[in-house]
C-alpha cells in the first residue's frame, strides 16, 4: 500500500443557507480544496461524496453523478461514489477515498461530504435523522435520536462517570472555539448556565446539548505521498483511518457508557500509526449530543474512565489549556452538523491544524491529530490520525 | 496491487418477496455467499453493501451497520461500508470491494447488493427511482426514468440504430433465459408480440420494455486470489473492474444513442484484463428498459452501430446460438431489478458461468465473462470483467 497525503482543503459556511443549492454548496467545497492543491480540475482522477440522504433531504439520489457532474468532471468520465453511514457518512467517505490512493487504483482523488437540512420543516428532518437508528427495534418503538442519547447520558450520570454539569460543559468548549471559526454556525462562546437552562429536548439533555440542523459541504485532496511535493509544500500525511461498527440498536450492548466501536477503530488508528493516544495533541470528536463528547475522550483514550467531563469542566480541552485540545472548529454543536459534510469538515480542520493554518485556534507544534466520526448511537465509527510534514 | 478472487456467491429469489423483511433478504444471500465460500461468519474482515434508497423504501438509513450487526459481524467490529449509485450501486460496491482487497486494507471481504421495493404503491416507488435522474432539470420538469429511456429509443429508431421490433426483442431474449432460472422473478419465455402489444408506458416502450419493480438480494465473498486455493477450489479471477461517470441529466449529452460512460468504463476494463471485446463469451448487461441493452452490446463493443439490434432479433445472443451469450440470468427484466441488489447479482451470474454452474444456462467451456450496471440514464457504469480459472 503507499502512503497518502492530503494537498488541499475546503469547506463552505455551515449554517442555514436558503440561497444555496444542495449542488451549489457541493461544488463550493470542492473547487475551493482543488484551488487550495493547485491543481487543475481535469488532474482528479477520482470522487468520493459522504451524503446520509439528500435522497430524502432534496429528492436526489445519485448524487455521485451529480458532483462529478457539476465539477466538469464527467467529460472525463471520473468515477464517483457516494457513500453513506448515518452520521458517519463523511468519515467513510474519507477512507474509501484513502483506500482508492493506497491501492493504486485511484491517483489524485477529491473527497467531498455535503448535506443540506433546512429545506424542510423540523418534523421531517427529525424523522430522516431517526432512521439512521434501527427502524424495526428502536424508530418504530417511538424511540428517537435525542432520547437514545439522553438514555445514554442518564446511564453515565447514574454510573458516576460524569455528571450533568460536566456533560453539559461539552457544550461549553465547542462554543469558545466555534467563537474563533468564521465558517462556524454558531460563532458565540456560551456559559454553563445557559446548557443548563435551555428547552428541555429530552430528559436531561437540552436544546444547547444538541447539534443544530445545518447546510453545509467539505472536501479535501488526496494523493500519494511521494507525489505530493509536486504539487504544494504544505501537505499533511494521513498516518492512519480505520473503521469499526457495532448493533444497529443500543439495547443490543452490554454497557452504554462506552462505544465499543470506537475503541476498536482507535486501537486499529494507533497500531497502524505507530502511536498512542498519548501523541494526540488535537481532536475532532464526534459531539452531536454533548454526551458524545464524553463518550469520544474516553473511548479514544484520552482520558480515564470518569475522568473526562472532569477535564471538559476545567476548560481543560480549550486550546492552550493543555497537551490537548478538542474540537477546535467548535466541533458538531457550534460549528454545525450537515450529516455528510461533518466527517469530512474534521479532517479540514485537523489538516489546517497540522499545516499551522488554523489562525486563532492554532496549537502550538503539532504533529498528531485526530477525527472521530459515529454513525448512529456509535454503530459505525471511523477514526483518522493525520501528521504534520 | 494485489489480484482478487471470488470464491463464493449467494442469491435470494427475486420477486415480491411480502414475506420477508430488508433485512432478512439482505442476511439471506450473504449467508449463501459466506456458507459457498466455506467460511466461518468471523473470517469476514470487511463488508460492502450497494443500495439505492432504503431511507426511503423501508424508512432505514445506516443499512451498513444493520448489515453488519444481523450478519453477526459487530461483535468483531467489523467496517462495513454502503455504497449508493442509482442503479448502479450494487456494480459501484462490487468495484469498492475489490479495491479494499487490492490495496491490502482488507483480507476476506464480503459484497452484497439489496433492494425492497415491493412494499410501497407504485406511485410512491416510481418517485423513489425517478430521484435518480437530475432532481432540478429532469424530474422538476416532470420527466420520468421511463420517458427519459424512452426518448432514447424514439432517437435510435429515428438514427436506423435499431427497429422498434429488434429493441423489443432484447425483452424476448431475457425472458428465454428467464425461463431457465430458478431464482428469476419471471420463469416464462415470452414472443416478440407479447412486448410490441403489451400497454403502453411512454411510447415507443411499452409493459414489457421494461423492468419490474422487486425485491432481493445477491452476495459474493472475495480474497486475495493467491490465498483463494485455500479455501474453495472453485474459484473466479477478477480480471478488471472499472467505473467512468456521465452528465446526470440527458439533455447535456451530444449524442444520446451511445453511453459515453459505457464506452469509457469497457475500455478501461479491457486494457485492465488485457482483452478485447471479442474475448467475451457471456456477459449481463443493464437491460432495465429494452433500450439499454441495445445502448449496452453496442458500447461495450459487442457488435458495431447499427447491428446489436438485428442479432437480438435473432436469437443470437441465446446460450448455445454464437459466441456471446447476453443475459443468461434472464437480465433485468425477468430476472427482477431489485435496484441495489442486480449489479451484484450480475456477478453472480457471470462467477457461476466462469465456474461451469450455471445449470441449464450454462455457456461452453466460458473463460471471460462481463458484467456492465447502469445508473440513472448513464451517468455512472460499470464494467467488470471475470476470468476462469
């Protein structure tokens, strides 16, 4: 296998945004990433697109056609594929795209997540997101994607591995640095009060413990490592990206309190690294529901069981408090969480992070950093470690 | 890269399959295809699954970890991908299998396709696979799959490409072998008449140009060929699989009596397995309208313009008539078209055939055999070729 390089980055304002197609904001994200690489856009031999439903979204299937399409690369008949995985849509993406380097099937290679949400009314987008659960054994019970993880938050707060205040700071640490991100949604630190008194969306977990319903594309440019000094001197070497699954449905596993899947998939990250969790010094983690971002730092090893919402609290996870800084884009809560686009969105941030280009949210000297990416209620989890060159 | 075998298949009837569930058909024929190889369940290390829409038709997203978990595959973790490219998915997810054995990231890899169609009213299904033609230029506009085949088909009988009689045939040719196939939803060989009079869909095509709407699904196991011997003795080279994209809406083509993206991908795949078109001795080809399989015999180079018509009318592309046998299975339309399922399915056919098989619709002493999938009107195909070993 060869090694794989990132050449280029780009990503749209996530946010609501009623004045872009669903294949405006696409095309958007991916001609900036193939500017960003300098290249021509005829030298992308190959497309991959995450995409959890605009099927349901915009009424479109075949979406890989489509963007290949509107990125003139169809008189060159590319081959694209689009690629879903519930949440995890983009992080699968970004290894499919991996793979298609590393083989040799695949030379250069854009990657590409896109969603767009708020075209429809609130009730609709809840119940294409609720699908990505398990539709006989949890959707057709009446069980929905806030209360899965509101399940999931009353089991650790009861087991003692972090406490409601603790969860809720998660929210807390994505908002300062969403604060920093001018392509954030939400660009606003906010107080642990105003977690804690927010509308209740499901028992404990409120409306500012939840990601926001968002529009939005990424992608990034892959080629093999050897090649990629021919085309930029600021490129980032993917050390690893592994994947693991687990149930469909959470009533199927032993414990709640931990994704099974994501440790996997960082155990697999570290091993073909050669690292631990120890190296990380930036993450990008998976926090659609704050409670995520507890279950992310424990499972990826950051920090001991218990020890994490402690750390969270602290604002020990803010950029310059620590050895580690997480989710510097303002992570799924503020930054916004387009389903496709947000696997994809993490490696551009922790690739600006390695090439020293992430401005106000820079960390000192890094050489290792990290994105969690989860499909369902942790049923598919990708793990990707980057390294500065 | 490394070199590829299938060393297993496995197919469920294809038909209205009222029941069984998605996820039972799914779990079906990849049981078939890991009890075929002779595999244990937990010597899978990766799974592949092409579907074009079951957010839609049974209300699941995230079929990928559902796959997974009901083949008993999360209590090892293992990634499990789903790929989506109109009716081409279960080809693309064939070619993403492939490459993850090629390039060494996985070891023992199973691809399934499935589709469940059946169980909405047909209005609701034909707004599902009108989603795979362009959203905001074909179906805004109120075209439909079948009026878009069909203005295909009213150009090649204006261009002398083909008669109305000789595109009608390839519906007679499926349905022969059709009638040799215990796994096909229509086992009835049927006349030239019965297509020409049948009622009307969008003129020229009628009922019986056209593919039914169905349930099922199709699996196959892949390994590295060089360790292929040490689990079957019955096993299949990948000589090539090759994927090129289109324009999405028709309208953008400058000739549409030839898929560009079929040309395109058969020439990649040819050079791959270093052949030609006359090394091929059976192939399945994307007859979801007649129309296409007069597009497909032509553009994969089978016969010239003008001709591929004439030795459908014929009989010529029967078992046993020449030296190409097309659409043994019975094709798309008596074998069924199951959207996500039939590009896998087609590779099961052409595995069996390379293998001897095929029972009654074996071809003689076989040594290529080419599966070509089509999605939407030619915007993704692909083409891939099997050799015996």
């Amino acid at each position: 296998m060869r090694d794989v390089a990132i050449i280029g980055v780009g990503v749209t304002r996530f946010g609501e945004i009623w004045n872009k197609s669903f294949r405006a904001i696409g095309i958007e994200a991916g001609l900036k990433a193939i500017a960003d690489a300098g290249l021509a856009g005829d030298e992308i031999d190959g497309l991959f697109i995450g995409n959890m439903s605009a099927g349901r979204f915009v009424n479109q299937q075949h979406i890989d056609a489509l963007i290949a399409d509107y990125s003139g690369m169809a008189s060159n008949h590319v081959p694209a594929v689009r690629v879903e995985a519930g949440d995890a849509s983009g992080g699968v993406a970004f290894r499919q795209a991996v793979m298609a380097v590393a083989s040799g099937m695949h030379d250069t290679v854009l990657v590409g997540g896109a969603e767009k949400m708020t075209d429809l009314d609130d009730a609709s987008v809840n119940s294409i997101v609720d699908a990505t659960a398990d539709a006989e054994w949890e959707a057709a019970m009446g069980l929905t994607f806030p209360s899965l993880h509101a399940m999931i938050a009353r089991r650790i707060i009861h087991d003692g591995i972090a406490t409601r205040e603790e969860i809720a700071s998660v929210s807390v640490n994505s908002h300062a640095h969403g604060a920093l991100n001018p392509d954030a949604q939400f660009r606003k630190a906010i107080t642990l009060d105003t977690v804690l008194k927010s509308g209740p969306v499901a028992e404990p977990l409120g409306m500012f413990d939840c990601a926001p319903i968002s529009d939005g594309a990424a992608a990034v440019v892959l080629c093999p490592l050897e090649k990629a000094k021919e085309f930029t001197d600021s490129y980032v070497k993917v050390a690893a990206v592994a994947q693991a699954s687990d149930t469909l449905a959470l009533f199927q596993r032993e414990d709640i309190t931990t994704y099974g899947a994501t440790v996997a998939a960082a155990n697999r990250a570290y091993e073909a690294a050669g690292i631990t969790a120890a190296d990380i010094q930036v993450a990008e983690v998976h926090d659609n529901y704050t409670v995520g971002g507890i279950l992310a730092v424990q499972d990826l090893g950051f920090a001991k069981r218990g020890e994490a919402g402690k750390t969270f609290l602290e604002g020990g996870y803010q950029v310059g408090a620590g050895k580690l800084a997480v989710n510097t884009s303002g992570g799924l809560k503020a930054r916004g969480h387009p389903i496709g686009a947000t696997g994809v969105a993490q490696i551009v941030e922790i690739a600006q992070q390695m090439r020293g280009a992430a401005d106000k949210r820079q960390v000192a000297n890094p050489r290792y950093g990290l994105a969690q990416s989860v499909g369902g209620t942790g049923s598919a989890v990708t793990v990707s470690i980057l390294e500065a060159i």
